[in-house]
C-alpha cells in the first residue's frame, strides 16, 4: 500500500515535471522580471502589494501559456532540431490534447486575474501580446520571413509595457522606451543563437537569417542592432527617466555587447555566437536592474 503511494506520488510529480517543461520557465521569469520593472518604474514610491501580485501570476501565467502553445504548434520542428528534440511533446510524454487543454487553462486563469483583480487594459493587451507570440508568430512569421524575430520581437518586447499599465491604468511614453530597448535587443540577441544552431534550423524549414543569407550577413546585422541598441538604450537618461548611475551601467553593459558583436565580424568565430547569445541574456537581465536601482536611488 506505501510502495503504491509512493509510486503514484513519483507519477504525478514527473508528469508535473512535464507540464512545467512546457512553460520555458527560463524565458518566463526574464519576462516576469521586465514586467515588475515596468510597475516598479510607472510609481514614485511602494507599489500596492495586491495589484504587484495578481499582475505578476497574470502575466506570467499568460507567457507560460504562451510557451505551450508554443510548445504545440512547432512539436514537429522540435522533433527535428537537437536543441528542442527532448521537449515534452517529442518525447511522447504528453499528448497534444494535453498540451492544448493546459494552455487553454492557463490562459483563461490568467486572463481571469488580470480582469477581476489588475484592469481590463491590462489584460487585453496581455491577450494581445499572448496571441502575437503564440500563434502570429509561431504559426505563421517563423516561417514566412527571415525577419522572423524583428517582426515577432514585439511580442517579446512587451511585458515592461504590461507592467506599467498594471500599475497606472494607462500607456506611457516612458512604458513604450522600455518596450523598444527589448526590441531592438531581440535580433541581436536571437540571431546569435540562430547562427549557432543554423543546421538545425535548416533541417527543421525555419527560414532563420543565417539560413536564407547566410552567417556573414548575419553577422555584420548583428552589429548594426547592436549598434542601435547602444543608442536605443540612452533614451531613458536623454528623456530624462533615467540618471546616471543608469547611464553608467548601461554604457558598460553596452561596451561588451558591442565587443561581442564586434569580435563575430571580425574573427568570424564559430565560438563566439553561443557566449554572445548568453551574455544577451544577462546583458538585458542588467539593464533593467540598473533601470530599477537608479529609479529608488534618485
């Protein structure tokens, strides 16, 4: 009887594992984190502790639902690239019904929350943004254009934008400089990635940038948004929503992305795109931490 318990407990814990495993939680908790820097820069002061609640489990349950939408639309790529080919879906441990009925759940929940307990334009915006990475961009721009990741980039750039109407009901000019500092930040930091995995995004059909121009021009476009970016990233201290301890840390920052870029063109290393694509990812993780330190220091 306690041999069944326990195996029945070890089932439902590893199909838990599962379920998790469609909600890139990776992904998820970086878009988390720009959303609650989004609240945290829309109030002068303490945020309200039960809208900072309800808005992070909404938005982040509707990214994670997002990802498992994600998860089912592209279970036949997957199962072709080595980079994704041990997801859930290609390794038979859930079935698409399953995938399906958990993302419809997590979204409707979420969708639920950010109504009855944030405000409605702060969930429609939610759906919006829910719906252009889950199926715009999954279904149809991924593999329609090489400029894939530009146009689909909005999506991803959108939760400090959530944040903000999260807090004050409204957009904000201030909302949409962070909206465009992620971006810009995007193709940068997904076509690193894409250089680095390009065989496995020729054999599964995905018209990635690499792909369809080749590396060379996928790295010289690489430097030009990283370029951009630097410029793109000093909007906050130049409109004044920033200081400069911001200013300080975002110019560092920017310094060793730009080095990174710099160095792909010029060595042409075959090294360097994975070491960029996850310095892209602490890179944008410092940015709006020095955004967040510089709003309670001043």
């Amino acid at each position: 009887m306690i041999a069944r318990a326990i195996e029945i407990q070890q089932s439902l814990s590893e199909r838990l594992s599962f379920y998790l495993g469609l909600c890139k939680l990776k992904v998820v908790s970086l878009i988390v984190f720009t959303a609650m820097v989004g609240m945290a820069l829309s109030q002068p002061g303490m945020l309200p502790l039960g809208t900072l609640i309800f808005a992070t489990l909404g938005i982040g349950m509707a990214a994670s639902s997002a990802a498992a939408i994600n998860h089912l639309l592209d279970a036949k790529a997957d199962e072709m690239m080595a980079r994704t080919r041990n997801r859930p879906l290609p390794r038979g441990q859930l079935t698409e019904k399953d995938v399906l009925i958990f993302a419809l759940a997590l979204g409707a929940v979420a969708m639920a929350i950010l109504v009855a307990f944030v405000n409605p334009l702060t969930a429609g915006l939610t759906f919006l943004t829910l719906m252009g990475y889950a199926v715009i961009y999954t279904a149809f721009l991924k593999r329609a254009t090489p400029q894939n990741i530009v146009i689909g980039g909005a999506a991803g750039a959108a939760p400090p934008v959530l944040g903000w109407t999260a807090m004050t009901g409204e957009l904000h000019a201030h909302a949409l400089l962070l909206f465009l500092i992620i971006f810009v930040w995007t193709p940068p930091h997904f076509w690193a990635l894409a250089i680095a995995r390009r065989d496995d995004y020729a054999r599964a059909d995905v018209p990635m940038l690499p792909v369809t121009h080749g590396v060379a021009f996928t790295r010289w476009q690489i430097l030009f948004y990283t370029i951009m970016l630097w410029l793109v990233t000093l909007l906050p201290w130049l409109t004044g929503m920033s200081g400069l301890p911001y200013l300080a840390g975002a110019s560092i920052l920017n310094a060793g992305f730009l080095g990174y870029a710099v160095a792909l063109v010029v060595t042409k290393s075959d090294k360097l795109p994975m070491p960029m694509f996850r310095y892209s990812i602490i890179y944008l993780m410092a940015l709006f931490a020095f955004l967040l330190l510089d709003h309670y220091l001043i």
